[in-house]
C-alpha cells in the first residue's frame, strides 16, 4: 500500500534506477502505474521526471501522462502517473518475424516527431528517446512519451560543452551523444530515426554490439548508405536531421512531410 491510497497489484517494468508497477486507486478503482526508485540509487531521477510532467501537463499537453501523486519513505520515492497501453518495444515483438509494416512505422514516425516537437516547444530537450519511452493509450492508437528522468531545458545561450559519458541509451542514442557532445533539439530527432529503423527492419546492426566506438562508426556507415536493405526514407531524414545546427530550429513540418508523402 503506497500513501494509504495506492494498492501495488504487479511489476510492469524495470529501469536502470527504478520499478514500475502496475496499482489501483482503492478509493476510486482507477488503474495506475506507480514508479519506484530507491533512495539508495545511484542516480536519481524521479524528482527531475515529476518536474517535468508537472511543467508539461501545466500546458494541458493531452499525450503525456498526468501526475497523481508523489512522495518519500524511509526507503523510496515514489510517482503515481496515468496507466498507458503497450510500448513499442512490445508492439514491435508482436508483429509478424518481428517487424512493423513500411506504413504503419511512417504513421509512428509521424506521431513521434509531434510529440518531440511538443516538448522542444517548451524548450525542454528529453535525451532517452527509444522504444520503450512510447507507449500507446490504453483505448487509443495515439502514442504518449513518457520517463523525463534525463529531460533538462533546452540552453539556446550557452557553449556546447563535453558530457563525462552517454546521455540516454546508446543502442538509440545520437552521434552526438557517443562523441560526448551536449545534446540539443536535433538530438531527439535522430533517436526517432534510429527507432524507425528498427520497428521496420526488426533489428539494428549493432543491437549485440556494446563498444561506443564500434557503435557510432556502425551509425556513421548506415548514415551514409552502406545497407541498401533500409528504405531511403529513413536514410533521408537521418541526414536532414545530421545537418541541423546545435541551435537550430527543426523543420519539425517537414520532417513529417517527408513521412506522409506531401513534400
């Protein structure tokens, strides 16, 4: 039982720094997802992440999920948001040989960069765009973006500077960010790429491979159209979105039209 409320009913998921579980509202029998993170965690993120869905819903952007509640005990943090339908990490396991067909991953695509945008509009940047951070709603074929425990405002005024390591998860993560770069808008935009390529192909080249090094030389080759088995949609909008300066403004409008076929 969570702040004499929230009933756990089953784990959901794990991240690097937390749980999540699956409760219920005893007092309403609304269905909840009830993030965990121990205060023993190396890093920690949930405190960032419920900033930032309080930011956000302050807006009333409907496709992210709604705070209920957070809090403290002796041993966790805890953050109660609105349940969410399946992933697309999960959605993509489902699919026949595990891939998504060619229109389906371009209707994604399009729902993807809108959401981005949306955020970048409040200039904030979220920094771990992959799979598992899109989930469908749960009576709806709209995709929501959740887990901001990496999100930070976007800086238009400063230097770029080094990180000390990967920002995000580096299967999805940026050039940018394997080269230890800060990252900006575009940063984001090429994650959504690299998913798309994924849901379509099934695989990425280097999903079994962990060397940093090796992994962005293997982006850097598919960038430049080393496999002619990826449909050149997804080429084309991963050099758009290479080509966009550190402080720049995306043409979110014509990311998407390159998608829905209006350019």
């Amino acid at each position: 039982m969570i702040c004499n409320k929230y009933d756990l009913l089953e784990k959901i998921g794990q991240g690097a720094f937390s749980q999540i579980y699956k409760g219920r509202n005893i007092r309403t029998g609304e269905l909840v997802a009830i993030k965990i993170e121990p205060k023993t965690a190396e890093i920690k993120l949930l405190q960032n992440e419920t900033r930032m869905y309080q930011y956000l819903h302050s807006f009333n952007k409907p496709q992210i999920p709604e705070i209920k509640w957070f809090g403290v005990d002796t041993d966790n943090y805890y953050m109660v948001i609105s349940l969410l339908g399946k992933s697309l990490e999960s959605f993509k396991r489902e699919q026949p040989n595990g891939r998504a067909y060619l229109f389906e991953t371009l209707h994604l695509g399009m729902q993807m960069i809108q959401l981005v945008e949306s955020i970048h509009k409040r200039l904030l940047i979220h920094r771990d765009i992959k799979p598992d951070n899109f989930l469908f709603g749960l009576e709806s074929s709209s995709i929501y973006l959740i887990d901001f425990g990496f999100c930070t405002k976007y800086k238009s005024h400063f230097t770029p500077t080094k990180t000390s390591n990967i920002i995000g998860t580096p299967k999805f993560a940026s050039i940018s960010a394997h080269e230890f770069n800060e990252l900006s808008r575009r940063d984001d935009l090429e994650s959504v790429g690299y998913i798309l390529i994924y849901l379509y192909m099934g695989e990425l080249a280097w999903d079994k491979i962990t060397d940093n090094d090796e992994i962005k030389l293997m982006k850097l080759r598919m960038i430049h159209g080393e496999d002619p088995s990826i449909p050149c949609v997804f080429i084309d909008y991963l050099r758009n979105v290479r080509n966009i300066a550190f402080y720049e403004t995306p043409n979110y409008a014509k990311l998407i039209s390159r998608f829905s076929g209006k350019q």
